[in-house]
C-alpha cells in the first residue's frame, strides 16, 4: 500500500477499507455490506462505493450483473489496506466479538470459526496511568510481582510503548531498579499505578534493543524431505526457501514464539515444528 497524500475523516477510511476487504476477499460487495456494518442507509452507502470507484480505487471494482455486486478487477491494487489476509481474518474475528455480545446485529459475516484463548486480565485502573505516563514521558511507581521472585515489590518505571506480542500484554519500560530497559506484563500488576511528576531521564531513544531494527530469517527445517520443504516454504510464501521477517531487537523473542520456534531446544521431530531460524547465531543476543 503507497501513502496517500488526500484528506480522509476517520469514519469515510473505516468504509473505504471494508470496501476493499471484503471485495477483495470475498469476491463481492453490494451495499448491504456496508449499510450493516455501519448502520448508514442504501444511498449513502452506494455514494461511498461509488466515490472509493472514482477517487481511490480507479480500476478496482467492477459491477457484475450477475453476482448483483461489485468485484475486484485483475488489475485490483490495495490503496487503504496491505491486501494481507490478516486483515480480512481480523475483520472476521472482530465481527464474530461483537455479534456474541450484541445478537441481534447482522453484520453479513462469511461462514467461518475463529479459535478464541483466555486473555490474561488487563484491567483499564492499570492501563490509563501507563498510558499518560508513556505520553508525557513521566515515571510511575507500580507495584509488580515478577515470575521470578513471585513476591511483590515497588519499582519505579518510565514507559515508552505498549506491546500485544500475541499472546499477553506487556509494557516497554526503563527500570530503575535494573537500570535497564525491560518488558512488565501489564497483568501482574498490583493496585494503581502512581504517576511521578517529572519526565523520566530515560526516554524511547536510549533504548538499544527498541531502536534496534533486525532481520529474523527464516527456512524450512532441512531434515524434511524436499518435497515437505518445498510445500511448507509454500505455506510461508518463501523465495527459495527462504523468508525474512524485519522487527526490533526488543521482540526477536516474541516474534520466534508466534512462529512456534524454540531457540533453545531441537524439536525430535522436524514434523513439528517445521520451520527452523536460518541466522540463529546472529540472534542470540536478543533473547531473554
């Protein structure tokens, strides 16, 4: 997706993207798409369709007679989305959320399932103060209880960034105690945390391991078969066997867990886990 220069209010960018998501992913969109997603009436939503035709996605959509909606042309390119299939995957899950707790709505969802696990408790006490803090570049003192020590004690930390690493939610924060910068999941906090007021010394930029840009590569494990190399590169959409994944030093670890890759230990059986870290050794400095 390029970066586009023209204005959009946030609501009008919300329906262009539908747009593009479910025409490119469903092979048709008609105005009940949008009418029941956004609660807008037939005509307005024809004039969205209609201007996203004329002003951002010239040659995209074309209407078919027969399927009594739009589809997506040979020539369709992405101008308010990636195009990736997370995005028609995330719209799925996050329709599925909202009609379990509102029944009666008729978002026009395609059949399909979506796993759901436990979210560890993130409570919004914990999550404001974290928040303000990162923002205004102060300190909080918080009240933690690590996995290590499993007792509780005060630490006085400056955060920077919240992380979701698919699995928790943590806070990217300097800690006074380690003098280091480190990662606090945000459910093993204590009580409220107490905003101290005056801006931290130890801001985002002396953060190595966050400013630190590094490529993860990727590869079928070699003691598959070629022809399981061959289908499980497939899988990956490789090229030659091959896939580089850029993120920050900081999330090397996390990255590796959502793939399912262990740095520490070789699985016995390559059917496993499938997939194995080309450039290991220029990694390990990341990890925990």
């Amino acid at each position: 997706m390029t970066e586009k220069k023209w204005p959009l209010r946030w609501d009008l960018l919300l329906r262009y993207r539908l747009i593009e998501i479910i025409a490119l992913w469903e092979g048709r969109l008609t105005t009940n798409n949008l009418c029941n997603s956004f609660g807008i009436g037939r005509q307005q939503a024809s004039k969205d369709i209609n201007e996203y035709i004329r002003e951002v996605g010239p040659g995209n959509l074309v209407y078919d007679r027969r399927l009594k909606g739009y589809k997506p042309t040979a020539e369709f390119q992405p101008q308010v989305t990636e195009g990736l299939a997370d995005e028609y995957l995330h719209l799925l899950n996050r329709n599925k959320d909202i009609k379990t707790r509102f029944s009666g709505l008729d978002l026009g969802s395609a059949n399909s399932e979506v796993l759901h696990v436990p979210v560890r408790d993130v409570r919004p006490e914990v999550v404001r103060p974290v928040v303000q803090a990162a923002q205004q570049g102060k300190r909080l003192e918080v009240d933690y209880i690590s996995l290590s020590s499993a007792e509780q004690e005060t630490r006085v930390i400056a955060p920077h960034t919240l992380v979701y690493s698919g699995y928790r939610w943590h806070v990217r924060a300097y800690c006074e105690k380690r003098r280091d910068f480190t990662d606090f999941v945000l459910s093993r906090f204590r009580g409220e945390p107490d905003i101290i007021d005056h801006e931290s010394p130890n801001p985002i930029d002396l953060d190595t391991f966050w400013n630190k840009q590094v490529a993860i590569i990727i590869m079928p494990d070699t003691r598959l078969s070629p022809a399981r190399q061959t289908i499980i590169a497939n899988d990956y959409g490789m090229n030659r066997k091959q896939l580089t994944i850029t993120t920050r030093a900081a999330l090397v670890p996390y990255a590796l867990k959502q793939l399912q890759i262990d740095p520490y230990m070789m699985q016995q059986k390559p059917e496993a886990q499938q997939i194995v870290v080309a450039n290991l050794e220029e990694l390990r400095q990341w990890l925990f």
